[in-house]
C-alpha cells in the first residue's frame, strides 16, 4: 500500500536576491513498511525534502499524498495534528527537553493529543520498555548518554504510533559502537512492527543496511535503488 | 489538560530561572502592595472615623481660633466665656474647651515624650469615654495635678515596669503629678484629639498654670436636641462677634469633617494609585523582558514542541500561563506585604485592623491583567516563530 506520494515537488528560498533553488521537482512514492535511507550531500536538498515530509514545510509546487490525502493548504492547527499523529521525528542532536525526566520526554506529543495523564505515562512507560529505557524513566536527559539518549528519543517519536518516523542524521552524534545499536533498534523496529522509516545520512554503511535508498542530487533524485 | 501540564511546565522553568524571576517580581510586588496598602488603609482609616462618629454622635461641633498672619500670638478662648455658652447659647447644651501642651514625662529615670492636654470634667461627657480604672477629671480639681492617662501611654509605662494605678505619682516637665485613673481605648478621629489615645489628661486650670504658654485653642461643644448645626454655628458665631479682628473663628461641624476626610482620601488614593500605577508598569515591563528572553533561550524547546505537534496556539497559551504565573506569584507576595503594611499602620494608629477582601481581590485581579498584557507579546512572538528555524538555533 503506499504510504505517501510525492509529485514534482519543488521549493526555493529567496537569499537576498539570490533565488536558491533547493527542491526541482522530486517524486518518489514510499510503500506501508518500507524502510529507506535518503543519501546525498549538503546542499542536495534532503534536509527540505524531509521537512516537506514532516509538515514542517510547505512546498511551492507538486502534490503530495498521505495515506491518499491531498496535503496542500492546510491550515497550522491541521499540519501540527498532522505532525502530532502521523510523523515521528528522530533528531541527530536527540533534542530532548532538559528539564524534563525521560518519561516526561515521552509523554510531550500525547500531552497535545489532550490524553489524560494516567494513560499517557502507561504508554510512555510500555514504548520504553521496547526500547531498553524503562529503568531509566524517570532520569533527566543529562543523566544519560548520547545513545540512551537517542533511545528515549526514538521512544518520543513512536509513542504516538505514527505512520512514518523520519530519522534526521540519527547516529551522526554517537560513535559507531552506539551509532549501530541505535540503527539496530531502527531495523528491529522496522522488521518486527513494520515501522515505515525514512533515514538520512551520511553515512554509507548506514544507508547499505537499509532496504532502499534514495540518492539526492541539486535539488533531484538523482537514483533510488533497492537491495531486494 | 494542557493546561494542567502547561502549569507545571511553567513553574519549573520559572524556578529554573529563579533570579531572574525574582527579580522581575520586584515591581509587582512593590506595586500591589501599595495598591492594596492604599486601599486597606483608606478604608480602614474611613471605618475608624465612621466608628468615632458613631461613638460621639454628629450633633457636635469643634471650635477653634485661627491667627491670622502676621500675629504669632493667639491669646487663645477665654475658659469663663466657653464655660457659660450653654447658659447663653440655646442651641448648645454642653461644652469642653482644651488646651494642648507637649512635655516630657519622667519617672525612675526613664523619660518619654507626650502630649498632655488640659481639660474640664465635660469633656469626659462630649467624648463618651469610659474608665478602664480610677475617675476621670473632676472641675473640683481645680488647679491639682491629677492626671488621667490614656490606654496606650498606660500600657507603655506598664511595658516600662512603672506603676500606673491610681495614686502613683510621675513627674510632667519636672512637677509631680499623681494618676486617677486611666481612659478606655475609643476610636480616634478628626473630632478626638488623639491625646485621648497617646498622652495624659489634667484639669484644664492645672496645665495652664503648668504650662503658661499653652492656650485654649479649640472648644468642642454638643447641639441641643433638636437644633440643627447651621443654628449652632450660626449662634456661636454672633457669640464671638466681639472678637478682634486678628484672631478668627473656624467652626467645623462633622459634614465639613466628613467632606474634608474625604478630600485628604483622594488626594491620599491618588499619590498612592500613582505609585503603585507607576511600579506595576515597570513591573510589567520586567515580567515582558523577562518573557523575551526566555523565549529567546527557548527557541529550540519551542521547534521540538512545534515539531511533535504543538500549534501555534499551545506555544502561545504556555508562553501566557508562564507570564501570568510569575506575575501572579508577584501579586500574592505584593498582597501579603499589602496587608502587613495596613496591619502595621492600623496599629500604630491604633485602629480597628481587618483584612479588606475588595483590596485583595483587586490585587490578585490586576496581577493577573499584568501577567496578560505583558506576556501577551512575548508569547505571540513564541507562537510565530518559523518551527524549522527554531529547530537550528543552539
């Protein structure tokens, strides 16, 4: 089933005078379950394509599609429930609230989801446990490392049982020992749950563990293979 | 829910940044509590001269000479001419000349500094008091120094360990003067001199014997029943006609007492309004500062809840919860200091104290409004922020 359609979508930025065209036309569709690394170099235009993707951006032109459901003009309050149900965001930075304990962390999108407080810590606390976290709930971020860290993370981005996870740079903070761990739990994840997730990296051997991939080239997909 | 959590949210990160919370408070707090001070104090001030009206009655009125400028010296009233009034005035029925002197009181070494009035056995009567022990002044004390003392300068002594009861003997400005009794607390306003409440009382012919200087200044004098005040004046008025033209007669009756208490109120409501006006401006300006900043040091905060599906309107309504908090928590300290300050006054004023819940409400009310208006900019620039761009800022 497809997940999502994108069709010829294109999005410049003005820079002064300089009109910068960042997206010339993408396509690409992204099947229910399909896991997919999007590759390219800075200034390729992957980190707007994934904005687009994530509602946090609007494109200029194309259609895109989700779960079948035209995207264009919708309003914010739309694009952040939007955001809020269907997107997991996974940053490279982590970007977990300081002042918050790790299930705290967790419970932020249910909390603007108006879930009362009770069931939002019972799935905080479940979506921790799969990832290795539980013990550690009620730590603040500083108390833990960059790899937990990313774990409570990626707890964050799923509690909501959205329809893709969009992983920005997901291991470009973590060595390669914990940067594997982290992409192991994403393949788990993706094979056990059929979580469909797109990963963008740097990063060749990341990307090689994934299914797809998804070349990005001045603003084009430049290639998409699949290893399958 | 949201609210809930916004709450909680806010608080921590208002105690996180607790200096600069603190500090913005400053100006609230300083501004409610001289708002509620004002109002506490006006109307406390305002009950205890109603009070005192209703203790004396308003069938009085009080007379006092006024020099004109240029003459330093009022001779004063004469006592046999106040003291024959109502045999010759039908509108009065009775009469209490006083006269005021300021001296120093001593006993055992220890020395305070009061008022002492000199006054006739009528003014017991004019003033309704009550004895808390002893008798009052007698006019057969004649020119004996027998003293009354008054609740607070009782209580005073005592708190010095000097005898109060009747038949002891204290010194007034180097004389000995011997105590009979001391004076029931009553309510003080513009018609009771407040000696009645701070100093010593004496046979009016015993203090100007003691004190040469002092004149009969002010007579206060009680209406016959069924005469009106405008009679009264009018009467004493033609009674005093011979005065000469350097020493004037200023009758002042409760209505104008009421209309002048009034007056000093607005002016009293005014001075204070500004200032607490004045600092609850600033004081909102330091609780926006405040805002800004944080919003400023938040913006990441602010993508990643954008980014997990926060709308515009959340960010703004945990930006608004968070300013109207801290101005809150401003309120209540201003409010308690507020009170504290009126309790010290009526005190020391020796009113009756209560908290007056209007002043309260009003206080709790404008922090609130503060917390509103002030953070409303700040949290609609939180609001507005591109979610994208505030994801990228360290």
């Amino acid at each position: 089933m497809t997940l999502l359609k994108l069709e010829n979508i294109k999005k410049s930025f003005n820079l002064g005078p300089l009109q910068v065209n960042v997206l010339r036309g993408v396509s690409f569709e992204v099947k229910t379950g399909e896991m997919l690394a999007i590759m390219g170099t800075s200034g390729s235009g992957k980190s707007t394509l994934m904005n687009i993707i994530g509602f946090l951006d609007q494109p200029d032109s194309g259609r895109y599609l989700l779960e079948n459901r035209e995207t264009a003009r919708l309003s914010d309050s739309e694009l952040s429930a939007i955001r809020n149900k269907k997107i997991g965001f996974v940053f490279q930075q982590f970007n977990l609230l300081g002042r918050l304990t790790a299930l705290e962390n967790v419970c932020i999108p249910l909390v603007y989801r108006g879930i009362p407080e009770k069931e939002q810590k019972s799935m905080s606390m479940e979506i921790l446990e799969k990832v290795g976290m539980a013990d550690r709930a009620g730590h603040k971020p500083m108390e833990l490392s960059g790899g937990q860290q990313q774990r409570v993370a990626i707890a964050r981005a799923l509690v909501g049982s959205p329809s893709i996870l969009l992983a920005d740079e997901p291991t470009g903070a973590l060595d390669t020992r914990v940067g594997q761990e982290i992409m192991n739990l994403f393949l788990e994840l993706n094979s056990t749950r059929q979580i469909t997730t797109l990963i963008i990296t740097h990063d060749p051997r990341i990307a090689a563990q994934c299914p797809g991939t998804i070349l990005m080239q001045d603003g084009y997909i430049a290639d998409r293979e699949e290893s399958q | 829910m949201i609210i809930k959590a916004n709450l909680r949210e806010a608080a921590r990160s208002l105690i996180s940044s607790r200096q600069r919370s603190i500090l913005a408070l400053l100006g609230i707090v300083i501004g409610i509590a001289s708002v509620i001070a004002l109002v506490s104090i006006g109307t406390l001030a305002q009950q205890e001269s109603m009070r005192q009206f209703k203790e004396m009655g308003t069938d009085i009125l009080s007379i006092q000479t006024a020099n004109d400028r240029g003459e330093d010296k009022s001779k004063g009233f004469k006592l046999q001419k106040i003291l024959k009034i109502p045999e010759n005035l039908s509108s009065i029925s009775i009469v209490a000349p006083y006269a005021s002197s300021y001296g120093e009181l001593r006993k055992d070494g220890k020395r305070i500094n009061i008022p002492a009035m000199g006054v006739t056995e009528s003014f017991f009567q004019m003033n309704r008091l009550a004895m808390t022990e002893g008798r009052f002044i007698s006019d057969l004390d004649g020119i004996t120094p027998h003293a009354c003392l008054s609740s607070n300068l009782a209580a005073r002594l005592k708190a010095q360990g000097i005898e109060t009861n009747p038949g002891s003997e204290l010194y007034y400005n180097n004389r000995k003067i011997t105590v009979i009794g001391t004076i029931e607390p009553v309510a003080i306003g513009p018609m009771r001199p407040y000696e009645i409440q701070e100093g010593i009382l004496l046979p009016i012919t015993a203090l100007l014997h003691m004190s040469p200087q002092s004149i009969i200044s002010t007579f206060m004098a009680r209406l016959s029943p069924g005469f009106t005040t405008a009679l009264g004046t009018e009467e004493i008025k033609t009674c005093f006609s011979d005065l000469t033209e350097s020493m004037k007669l200023r009758i002042i009756s409760p209505e104008e007492m009421i209309a002048q208490m009034e007056r000093q109120f607005q002016m009293f409501t005014l001075l204070l309004g500004a200032i607490g006006s004045i600092s609850l401006i600033v004081g909102g300006v330091g609780v926006m500062n405040v805002m800004l900043v944080s919003v400023t040091e938040r913006k990441r905060e602010i993508g990643i809840r954008r980014a997990l599906g926060a709308r515009k309107k959340d960010i703004q309504w945990q930006f608004l919860i968070e300013s109207v908090l801290l101005s809150l928590v401003g309120g209540f300290v201003g409010s308690f200091i507020g009170v504290a300050t009126s309790w010290g006054i009526a005190r020391f004023s020796g009113w009756q104290f209560e908290i007056v819940h209007g002043a309260l409400i009003l206080g709790v009310g404008v922090s609130v409004a503060i917390g509103i208006f002030f953070g409303y900019y700040p949290a609609r620039q939180a609001a507005a922020l591109n979610p994208i761009q505030a994801l990228r800022t360290d």
